[in-house]
C-alpha cells in the first residue's frame, strides 16, 4: 500500500538515526506499540482496531489540534497532515482482530447494585437526569455507528473512567454540540464507575461491525457535532 508523504518520522524513539519508513504498515508499527492489535496491554490503552474511520480520524485531530491530552499521542500525530491521519484512520478501522479476554480493571470490583444501575443507565439512560440510553447512539448491539460513534464493548473501565473525567474536566472536547461533555455534566459520581464496570463486563461480539449511519433514528437524542461532519473548532 502506497502512502502520502508525511514530513514526520514515527519513530518511538526521539534518536534520528533512522531513515523514515516509506510504508503505511512500518508507520502504524508504532502505534501498535500502545495499541496492540491482539491483546490489551494497559488499562488505560483503547483498542481502536475496527472503530469508524470517522472516529478515528477526529481523535486523530483532537489529539494533534490539542482538544485531547495525552503527550505521547500528541507527539505521534503532531507533524501529520489531515489526509495522512486520515489514511492511519481508515488502515485501523478496517482491522478486525479477534478480543482478548476481558482484563479485570477497577471494574471487577463492583458490587451487584452498582452493575445493574451501569446496565440500566446503558440501555435505558435516566429520564429524571435527562441521560439518554447510551444505546440510543452508540447502537443496540453498543458496537458504534458509522462515521464517527465508537463502540463501547472491549474498553477497559478505567478507560472509560479517565475519559467521563476527561470530559467533565474540559481537557477533551470534540466538535460542539458536544453531546458526551454534556452527558458527562448530568451523570452523578457514582453513574460513571457503575456503567464503565457493567460495559467492561460485557463480551464483545467478535462479529460486531459499526453499523450503518442511517441505522440510527434521526435526529438524535441530544445534538453531536462529530456526527453533524462538523469541524471542531
Ligand atoms: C506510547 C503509547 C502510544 C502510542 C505509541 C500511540 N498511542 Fe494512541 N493512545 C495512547 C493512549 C494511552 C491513548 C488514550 C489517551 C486518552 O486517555 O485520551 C491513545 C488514544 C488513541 C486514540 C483514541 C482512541 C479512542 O478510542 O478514542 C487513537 C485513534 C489513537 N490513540 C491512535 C494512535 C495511532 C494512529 C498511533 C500511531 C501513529 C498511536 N495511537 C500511537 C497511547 C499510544
Ligand atoms: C447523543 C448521542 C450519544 C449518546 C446518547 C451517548 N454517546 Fe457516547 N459518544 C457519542 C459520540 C458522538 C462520541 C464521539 C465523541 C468524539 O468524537 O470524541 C461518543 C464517544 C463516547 C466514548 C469514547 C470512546 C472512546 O473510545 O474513547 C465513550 C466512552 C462514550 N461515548 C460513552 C457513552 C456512554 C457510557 C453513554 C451513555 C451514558 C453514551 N456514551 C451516550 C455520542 C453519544
């Protein structure tokens, strides 16, 4: 596969020694580094094999426009033009590799009350607090929907811990309306812990694929402008 040129070495190290790869399968060798295609190394590494290119690729934005925060992220995508991430973005999203066995994060340790309020607040949201069904947007089977909805099975729940915290933080943000800053805002300490522990609990379909973008009924049950094809500003 032939690849645009990109005026950035992705080399792990900083040492320059090296000639840059000249293939789009030496670059994405780096970042299997973190994000290994077949088993999960850290709890706070996302696998992101198989997401939507269109997610993929605003994440990829984020992190290089400075609206995600994580150094070596930034420092992997900085010198990267738009079509070259969108290239990576398009190489991981055609991935499909088998999961690993669910690791046991900070969600293996919650009780039965706190998994069922996660699987109540997964499936159904909670009207009183204006929480739509996460379902409602991230799909029935929670695989994601395409272009720009992630799945939300295979995640650890830290993972997902650090992104609520993220959000409600302002330290990443995606193009507005916002609607998962706005989520973060209405759910209460404890919501966060018991449904990042319920979805960490829950076996990814190996079948899954992101589903259709009109699978959704329309319009959504709050705004999001990653879905809108909007430019974050
Ligand atoms: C040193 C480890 C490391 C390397 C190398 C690395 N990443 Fe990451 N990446 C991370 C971590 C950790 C996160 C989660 C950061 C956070 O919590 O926001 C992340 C997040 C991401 C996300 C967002 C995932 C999601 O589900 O929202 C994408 C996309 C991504 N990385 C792609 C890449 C690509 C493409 C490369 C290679 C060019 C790469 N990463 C290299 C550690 C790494
Ligand atoms: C109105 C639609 C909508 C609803 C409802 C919704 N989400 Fe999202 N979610 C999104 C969009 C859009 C993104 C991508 C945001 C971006 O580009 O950063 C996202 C991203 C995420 C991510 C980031 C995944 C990753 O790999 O980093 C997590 C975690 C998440 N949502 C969890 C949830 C949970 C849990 C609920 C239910 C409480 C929920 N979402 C409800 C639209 C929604």
């Amino acid at each position: 596969m032939r690849l645009i040129a990109g005026s950035a070495s992705l080399c792990l190290t900083t040492t320059a020694a090296a000639a840059p790869p000249d293939t789009l399968q030496q670059r994405v060798a780096a970042c299997i580094a973190c994000h290994a295609v077949e088993e999960r190394r850290d709890a706070y590494f996302p696998r992101i094999a198989g997401k939507p290119a269109g997610y993929l690729y605003n994440q990829l934005l984020n992190f290089r426009d400075g609206r995600r925060n994580y150094p070596m992220m930034t420092y992997m995508v900085a010198q990267l033009s738009d079509d070259y991430l969108r290239e990576i973005a398009d190489f991981f999203a055609a991935l499909h590799p088998a999961y690993p066995p669910a690791t046991p994060g900070s969600g293996a340790n919650a009780g039965a009350a706190a998994l069922a309020r996660g699987r109540q607040l997964v499936l159904h949201g909670d009207a009183a607090r204006k929480i739509p069904a996460c379902v409602s947007c991230h799909g029935a089977a929670l695989g994601g929907v395409a272009p720009a909805i992630p799945g939300l099975l295979g995640l650890p729940s830290d993972y997902i811990n650090a992104q609520f915290g993220a959000w409600r933080s302002g330290t990443r943000r995606a193009a507005a309306p916002d609607c998962m800053a706005d989520i973060a805002g209405r759910l209460a300490g404890d919501d966060v812990a018991a449904l990042s522990s319920w979805l960490s609990l829950q076996a990814p379909d190996p079948a899954a694929r992101p589903a259709a973008a009109g699978s959704l009924p329309a319009p959504l049950p709050l705004p999001c402008g990653a879905m809108a094809g909007k430019a974050a500003p």
